[in-house]
C-alpha cells in the first residue's frame, strides 16, 4: 500500500483536476528586479473521504 491509500487510511480518495495561475518564465533583470510571465497549470488535487 503507498500513497494516496497509505494517507486516507484505507478510506478511499477523490481526485480532481483544477487550473490554477502561476509564475512562470521568470528572468532576473539587472540591478534587482525579477519579472515573470503568468501561466495556467493544470494539476490534479487529492482528498481523502
């Protein structure tokens, strides 16, 4: 047993997938300043029952 099933404790997991905004791209411009782009990430979330 490993994972999802180890952490819930046998009781079972729902699983979604959600898009979520991110940094992304990001460059270090001389002197001090960073800039980043915004990106859409997909990633699944997990939740124990």
């Amino acid at each position: 047993m490993e994972g999802c099933k180890l952490m819930c404790c046998g009781r079972g997991f729902n699983k979604r997938r959600i898009i979520v905004q991110e940094q992304c791209h990001c460059k270090f411009h001389w002197c001090c300043t960073v800039r980043c782009q915004t990106c859409l990430v997909e990633k699944d979330e997990t939740f124990c029952k």
